[in-house]
C-alpha cells in the first residue's frame, strides 16, 4: 500500500527528514509519533505528492485514500456548508451521496444534526476537526492518513472517535498511516509504532511489544504514558 526507499528532504540547507524507510501492507495500521518539528507533516505532505523529495522513493497505492489534514481549518471550503463539505468529496469522484448512515455516524462522532446547514466558521475547533474525519471516511476509503487528527478533541469525545476508526479497521480492511505526538493515541489504535526524532527513525516497535524500546527518548515516551495505563486498569 505505501512503500518509501531511502527518504530525505531538505529545506534549505538543513535536512528535516533523514533515510526514512517504510513498508506498510494493506490491513494494517502504523503510527509514526514524534515532537513537534520532527518532520512527521513533512512526511505525509511527500506522500500525498504536495511536495517532492530531495533524494529517495515513494511507492504508494493511490486508490481512495483520504486524509485528515493537521491544519483542518484550511482543508474545508469556507463558502460550504458542513453537508456540503461532506458532499464534496462525493461531487469529485462523481459518485452518489448517500446519507443513509449520516445521523447515526453524527451521533457517534458527537455532532448535533443542525451543524449540518452551518458554516465552517460558526463551529469549534473540535467540531470542524470532527467533520473532517467524516468527511475522511464517509467515502469508505481503504487508506486513511491521519495528521494530528484528533488534536483538538477531548478526552471522551477522542476515545469515542478512536473506537470508532478502530471498528472500521476491521469492518473494511482499512490500512491506517496515523501521525501524531501522542504515544497513546497511537497504542490504541495502530499495530506498529515508528518514533520520529529530528527527522530520523529511531525506533520500529510493535504497540504489543513496547516494553522492547531500546532508544533512550523512546523510553521517556513510553514512561510517560504508563500511569496513565495503570489508571485505566485500576479503574
Ligand atoms: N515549507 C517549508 N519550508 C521550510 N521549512 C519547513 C517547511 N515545512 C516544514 N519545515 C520545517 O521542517 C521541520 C519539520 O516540520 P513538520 O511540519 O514536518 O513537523 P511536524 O513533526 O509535523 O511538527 P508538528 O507536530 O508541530 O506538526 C520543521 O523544522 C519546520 O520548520
Ligand atoms: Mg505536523
């Protein structure tokens, strides 16, 4: 489904990506989690061929992939509104809306029905970011890209959500590239787990095996959402 050889990128003089290397099969779901500045958006921007690399392969399987951009605000049309934009992706591939599943989908991701006539601009941050992830998988994509996806949701509304693309996974054979700082979003819903540190991979994990973690960052990582995890069983 994807596959990158040897990836660089420079901007400038200074390279923000170094040697990437990934294979991602289809059905199966890798995230790859770094700070802020690590080059993970860079990465997904190569991807999807908005920009190009300094040196190195991507082979990817472009039939209906979606994606959820980091910065949802400038991914939807500002003059549509909220049905529109979920229609919109349907309008392109010139095929039939249908709106079946809608108000049960609405439901779950938290969102009221009369969102649906509003604009852009009269919802939240986490109600638009909603938006968008439906607008992602209404078209029953078999690759979804996820850049920070979820970072503008709360607690609960996130778990649901996650849940949610989780039972899809199974339900439609989804193959899921997930990009995010958070190390537990990414255990929960990704099999396979790569840490971005300034522009390199410094570790490949698998989510069942993290206790495995070699890199000294990775660790602190991992340390840092261990309370977390004892809190939930304990519970
Ligand atoms: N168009 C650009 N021109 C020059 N430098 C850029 C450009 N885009 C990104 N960079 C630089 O590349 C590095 C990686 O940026 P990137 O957006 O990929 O980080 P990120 O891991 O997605 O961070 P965040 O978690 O904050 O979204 C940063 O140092 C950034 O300043
Ligand atoms: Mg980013």
């Amino acid at each position: 489904m994807l596959k990158i050889k040897n990836l660089w990128k420079k901007y400038k003089k200074e390279f923000v990506l170094k040697d990437i290397n990934l294979n991602l099969q289809k059905n199966s779901s890798l995230a790859l989690v770094g700070e802020s500045g690590a080059g993970k958006t860079t990465l997904s921007r190569l991807i999807l061929g908005i920009d190009t690399p300094t040196k190195g392969n991507i082979h990817i399987d472009k039939n209906s992939i979606s994606v959820v951009f980091q910065d949802y605000r400038n991914s939807v049309n500002p003059l549509f509104t909220i049905i529109e934009i979920l229609k919109e992706p349907f309008w392109l591939r010139k095929t039939t809306f249908s709106n079946e599943k809608l108000e049960d989908l609405l439901k779950t991701f938290n969102l009221s029905k009369s969102l649906l006539d509003k604009y852009p601009h009269e919802l939240s941050g986490g109600q638009l970011q909603r938006v968008c992830i439906l607008r992602a998988i209404l078209t029953k994509p078999s690759f979804l890209i996820l850049d920070e996806a979820f970072s503008a949701l709360d607690v609960s509304t996130k778990s649901q959500v996650v849940t949610y693309i989780k039972s899809l996974k199974k339900e439609q054979n989804l193959t899921i590239f997930l990009i995010t700082h958070d190390l537990e979003v990414a255990t929960s819903l990704c099999e396979n787990i790569k840490i971005l540190f300034k522009g390199e991979v410094i570790e490949s994990l698998k989510t069942n095996c993290l206790g495995q973690a070699q890199n000294q960052y990775t660790k602190l990582l991992i340390d840092s959402i261990i309370p977390l995890k004892i809190k939930e069983t304990n519970e």
